[in-house]
C-alpha cells in the first residue's frame, strides 16, 4: 500500500539517494528491535518499522539502478539487482541459522542474526548518501568548469572587440 500511495511524494520530497538511505535506515532500526525487544507490542512496531524500510528501500533501490542505468542496460541492472536479492533471499537463513547457534550468550537469545542484518542495513545506508556526495562534488565542479568556460568565453570576446 505505502510504495502505492507514499513512496512518489517521498521520493520527490527526499530524492531517490535520502529515500533509500531512509528505507535502509528503518529496516536497519527495525531489525534491532526486533532482536532485542521482547515486550509484543513494542516487538510488533519494531516489525512494521522493518517491513516499512523495506518498502522504502525496495522501491528506491530500483529508482537508482533506473537513474545510474543507460536506456539499454535498465533491464539488465534490474535483473541483476532482483538476482541479487533472490541469492540473499536463499543464503540469509543460512547464514542465519549459524549466527542464531552462536547467539545464545551474551545478547538475548537468537539476537544475533539481527544483529548482523541492522548493521549491514547501517553499512548499505550510506551507499547512497556517497552517491550523492559524489554526484554533488562532481555537479559542483562542472559548475566551475562552466563559470570558467563563460569568463574565458567573455575574455576572449573582449579581446576580439579591442
């Protein structure tokens, strides 16, 4: 319902860079409450807040591989971002079922698997804010280059004049 209805005017409001670090970001909370809180209703909000980050970055993520993409590799980078996800898909209870053997001391049982998924949705969050740090940096210095270009555009019209 939310990537129906929400995710146009959020995207529009944040851009696509800030949503998908903002989806990343929720689903990253998300999963920490869900690892570490115990209390239902708190652990059912922890829930949503994933399910919703999800949604968010999801959506985002296929926005940017649109904008990043040449018109004749969309499909591809699309099919292989999908591929991607479909292999975390198969090797994350893998991976989760290890970590939730050697999660039983030290944080609430079986928190570790969370864990390991809200910090790697911390680390892909800032995936994008470098994007577009860089997308800024280099919009930045191709404003240079064309104030440059104008004042030796000017330059050179005023020394033609003389």
């Amino acid at each position: 319902l939310f990537q129906t209805c929400g995710i146009k005017p959020l995207i529009g409001s944040l851009g696509k860079h800030l949503t998908l670090a903002v989806g990343n970001f929720l689903l990253a909370t998300g999963l920490v409450g869900i690892g570490f809180i115990r209390q239902q209703l708190s652990h059912n909000a922890c829930f949503a807040c994933h399910v919703l980050g999800y949604a968010i970055a999801d959506t985002a993520l296929a926005s940017l591989v649109i904008y990043y993409s040449s018109p004749q590799s969309q499909g591809r980078n699309l099919a292989l971002s999908q591929a991607a996800q479909a292999c975390a898909r198969v090797i994350s209870p893998l991976t989760a079922g290890y970590l939730y053997s050697r999660s039983m001391w030290g944080l609430p049982a079986g928190g570790l698997p969370f864990l390991v998924g809200a910090l790697s949705s911390f680390i892909a969050a800032l995936v994008p804010l470098l994007l577009l740090f860089q997308d800024n940096s280099r919009q930045d210095s191709n404003d240079d280059n064309k104030s440059d270009n104008s004042d030796s555009t000017v330059c050179d019209i005023i020394e033609v004049v003389r």
